[in-house]
C-alpha cells in the first residue's frame, strides 16, 4: 500500500506516520528545508508559529482536553510529542516549540515506512492515493490547483504573539503565579493599574498596523484575534479577555484592575510568550506599546507577533465526512486547509485521515466516528451542508446534545466527556475488530 502525504506540518506528519504505524509505504512531501512559508522559520517539521499552547489539558472541563484524549487513545504522534517536551502551563498543556519539532522530525525520519521528499508540490497527485495537509500557507501552485479541484476557495487572517526574553522583565513589577493559586511559577503576572491600562489601551487601538484594515470585516478568526482589534471594541474588552484579573493575587492577596499574564515558550524559561497578545501592529509600534505596561518597560523581544492570510477550502461543498474529496475518493485534504482550526485540532484530522484512507486501501468502508465525540463533531462539521461554513475549532457546543439536559455547565460537560471517552473505547474496538 503505497500513499503520498503532502506537507508535514502537525496534520501531515500526524498522518504520515498513522499511515507507516498501519503498514502503509509512505512519500512525505514538504517544502523544507530549501523554502519557508512566510510564518514558519523551523527547518524541523511540525512547527507550532502562532503560540505554544496546545490548550487546555483536563478533559473534562475544557473541549480540547478531550479532543487530547480521544487521540491519545489513538496513538497520536503529536501527543507523544507534546508530553516529552512539555513546558509547565498551568492548567494547559504547552511545548517546547523547538523540541516538540525536533522529537516529531527524529521520529519521521528513523521511520522506515516513510521516504521523505524535500520538493514543492505543485499540483494533486493524479496517480493513487493522496493525503493533501499543507495547510493554510499553502503554497500558490497548488493552491490554484486545489481550487480548480474544488470550486474555489475562503480566507481569515490570523495572528501570533510577541515572545519576550525572561532576563528582561522587571520582576519588580510582576510576579508568578497562575489563577486561583494554580500552576506555582508557570506564568508571569503584569499587573496595571487603571491608569496604565487606560493608557495603554489608547495607546494600542491608535498604533500603527502593518496592514491594511481591509481584513477587519468578517475575516478574522475569533480565537486568534489581534490584541487591537480586540481593544478597539470598547475599552473594557481586554480587561474580559486576556487581561482578566479574576482569581490573580499577589502573595500579599493584592487584587488588581488588569493583569496580562507571560507563559514559558520553553523549558529553560528563558522566553516568555504575551499570552493573548495576538497583533499586526508594526515592529516598532510592537516594542514601543507592549513597554507600556510596566514589567515590560525593558523587554527585549526575542519575536515581534505577526500577520499572515489562512487558507481553507469549502468542506462541505466537496469532502466527505472521512475527509476524502468527493469527486475522487483516493484524495484526501487534512488539516487547516479543511476548516478546523487549531494546533491539536489540525494534528487531529491527520490522524483520521490516515485510519480512514488505510482502511479504504484495505477496500473496507469508512468508520466515522460519531458526533458525540469531539473526532466526530469535527468530523460532521467539515462534511455537513453549512452555507456560512467558517473555520471550527474544539468546544463542547459541536457535540451532539444529550437527551437529559444538565444545566450546570461543570456537570454537564463532565458528563459530555465521560460520555465521549466511553464512545471512544467502543469505535476503537470496532476499528480494530474490522
């Protein structure tokens, strides 16, 4: 059984190497390392660029937690990766971006199934079958070819934030601590007062952006926002949003009017990530704002955020629910590219792709997982008719709806998760018993 995958970020080398662990002889295609894509710098695969946060990690409280598990159970790649190079986060579960790359590269590379192929990928294989995962940066050639395949194509911007040096902040103005007591020293809090806040609200919504505002109407993706854009919707917004100061005190018991919170990006803890701080201002105005807030009156910035266009196609026009186009069933598309949106999201796509295409090169029918999983809910959301079809990632409100309703948020998505892992157990036991 032979397959190409082409692009090996998280959704490609997730697929790639489900496809080599089932048996299947396998061609990695990826641009790296002789090009880059405008947001990536890593000649290793898989490498995160927006943040490295893989969210949060209890799956029974938060969506993408459970979406960890159901892949665990799976035997997913990048939830290998991810507990061999995890960095402390609280209630997330956060990487190393540099070895969570290197560790998924190393395990690509010693995998005698997969024959990997440093080349650009013009256009769809037409020979056999194929797995398309290059993402939202694809590269153009292809691009117009998967539109021509596909009936055109849809855009959002999105967003990363700026890393600074942990040797930099002013320790005097921040302390460590997580919400709630939680996390001991896995975030830095910036503490601002009214005033502060204030002004660095209005300095922030009146800074010059790096781009035009074009993009500003209904083509961002709400969950990688830019801080400004964010600001400009009332002052007040940030102070609900990523500067939240509920359940943040300092070791006196100290409340405050706003607080922007600093993740480790490694394992060292020599950056910090601005948490939240998503932006397409210019570098300059970058520096100059963010040093407003007074522990990072001195930052260097190790990363200014950028701004880069995603592409997605159409799903529910042309895939099916296993993730195949359904004008050719040997091609499939995994990833960004189909509308999920999200690190694990992405990387969880890949992995069904490749159950579902091993499974069709075997010439046994697809088993799509139900939606009462989150596998499934995404599943249903980039194959179900949907004429305002937008990029979804893991939240406990794409699951099927249970027949008893539990009005207490805590219980009932408990309960939504005891009910998914459980599901899980059995369609595993169907996929291993056909």
């Amino acid at each position: 059984m032979k397959i190409k995958v082409i692009g090996a970020g998280l959704a490609g080398s997730e697929a790639a190497y489900a496809l080599a662990r089932g048996g299947a002889e396998v061609e990695l295609y990826d641009i790296k390392p002789s090009r880059f894509t405008p947001a990536h710098t890593d000649k290793n695969f898989c490498e995160l660029v927006c943040s490295n946060s893989l969210k949060g990690a209890d799956p029974y409280t938060n969506a993408c937690g459970l979406l960890k598990q159901e892949m665990r159970l799976l035997g997913s790649l990048t939830m290998e990766a991810a507990e061999a190079t995890r960095v402390p986060a609280g209630g997330a579960l956060a990487v190393d971006r540099e070895k969570f790359a290197q560790y998924v590269t190393d395990k690509l590379t010693s995998c005698p199934n997969i024959t990997i192929i440093g080349e650009e990928v013009r256009k769809i294989p037409g020979d056999g079958y194929c797995i398309i995962a290059t993402g939202p940066l694809t590269c153009d050639a292809l691009a117009e070819d998967i539109a021509l395949r596909t009936g055109g194509r849809l855009h959002f911007y999105d967003a990363s934030a700026p890393i600074v040096s942990r040797d930099s902040i002013d320790m005097t103005c921040a302390f460590f601590g997580d919400r709630y007591g939680k996390g001991g020293d896995d975030y830095i809090n910036c503490p601002l007062s009214a005033e502060e806040y204030s002004r660095f609200v209005f300095e922030l919504t009146h800074a010059e952006r790096a781009l035009l505002h074009d993009f500003e109407k209904g083509e961002i993706f709400e969950g990688c926002m830019p801080v400004e854009v964010m600001a400009s919707r009332g002052e007040d917004t940030l102070r609900f949003g990523p500067f939240k100061p509920v359940g943040i005190r300092d070791e006196k018991g100290n409340k405050f009017y706003a607080v922007l919170q600093l993740r480790k990006e490694n394992c060292e803890g020599q950056a910090y990530n601005l948490v939240g701080c998503q932006t397409n201002l210019k570098f300059p105005e970058q520096k100059r704002v963010f040093s407003l807030i007074p522990a990072l009156k001195n930052a260097e910035f190790l990363r200014y955020g950028v701004m880069h266009r995603n592409t997605y196609i159409n799903s529910p026009d042309c895939l099916n629910a296993d993730f195949s186009l359904r004008s050719d069933g040997k091609i499939f598309f995994a990833g960004q590219i189909t509308g999920v949106e999200g690190y694990v999201e992405s990387a969880a796509s890949g992995l069904l792709c490749a159950l579902h295409a091993l499974r069709k090169m075997r010439g046994k029918p697809a088993i799509i997982p139900e939606d009462i999983s989150v596998l499934g809910a995404l599943s249903a959301h980039i194959s179900r008719a949907n004429e305002n079809f937008t990029p979804m990632n893991a939240n406990f409100g794409i699951l099927r709806a249970q027949d008893t309703r539990i009005r207490a948020k805590k219980e009932r998505y408990r309960a939504l998760a005891e009910r998914s892992l459980g599901y899980m157990s059995r369609y595993i036991s169907q996929l291993n018993e056909e």
